[in-house]
C-alpha cells in the first residue's frame, strides 16, 4: 500500500513540475518565437512585463490574443542597464500585431518591459490579452 501511495505522489509532483514550465512558442520559417504573455486591464493604463532568458533578441512585436488596446509606449529595459522608448500609438485588434520595433545595441537581453496602454473608445472589451514576440539574434549562456 506504501509503494502505492510513493508512486502517486511522485505523480502529483511530477505534473505539478510540468504544468510550471514556460511555454515558449516559435516558428522556426520566420524566426520569431512568443517569449511572454499578459493580460491589460483597462481600469489600469500601464502594465510592467519580467522577461526570463538569457537569450539576445533584435526585434519585437506585440500581438493582441483577445480583446483590442490602444499600444501607446514601451519602456524596454535591458539586463546591461539600458533602456530603449518606443512611441506606438496603434489600436490592435484580435488576432493582429503591433508594427516590428528594431533593438539597438549589441547586449539585446530583455529583462522587462513596461507597456503603457488605453482602451479602445466604444468598444466593450474591458481587458485584453497581450503576446510578446522576439526575432532572437543568438543563445548567448
């Protein structure tokens, strides 16, 4: 009954471990990959995204799962210290992208992102789902 017992609840970890992974998805033709996911609120105007990874990227796009939002700014901020401003100003709709915004510099390492945003006038939506995808340059750890 003890093995029993042993085996399941090294099941429950073992599940537990693999629903925390990160899901990172790519797409090996373009070269792109999602490397992180949020979700506005509309009651709030900014929201600060925490990228994992060591990897080095060149460019980056919002693209809007659910919901719209008007993209106004991003503050990009890089693990060697440096930050680069995007002004966006684009309403993005489900199922569509922010224009590609280059990186400049050589150490690309994203540590996070602060997206500042509006709701769309007359829409109902009152939050919207956000993906964060990367044009990666090199894994450099």
């Amino acid at each position: 009954m003890k093995w029993i017992w042993t085996i399941g609840m090294m099941l429950l970890t073992a599940s537990g471990l693999i629903a925390q992974t990160a899901n990172v998805v790519s797409n090996e033709q373009t070269g792109w990959k999602k490397i992180a996911l949020t979700t506005v609120n509309f009651e709030e105007n900014s929201k600060e995204m925490l990228i994992a990874g060591k990897e080095t990227y060149r460019s980056i796009y919002f693209r809007v799962a659910a919901g719209q939002v008007n993209v106004l700014s991003l503050e990009v901020y890089f693990e060697n210290g440096n930050k680069q401003d995007f002004a966006v100003n684009e309403t993005v709709k489900t199922n569509t992208n922010t224009k590609e915004l280059d990186l400049t510099g050589e150490e690309r390492i994203i540590k996070k992102i602060i997206i500042k945003y509006a709701a769309v006038a007359n829409a109902d939506d009152k939050e919207a789902r956000l993906e964060l995808w990367a044009s990666q340059i090199k894994n450099i750890r």
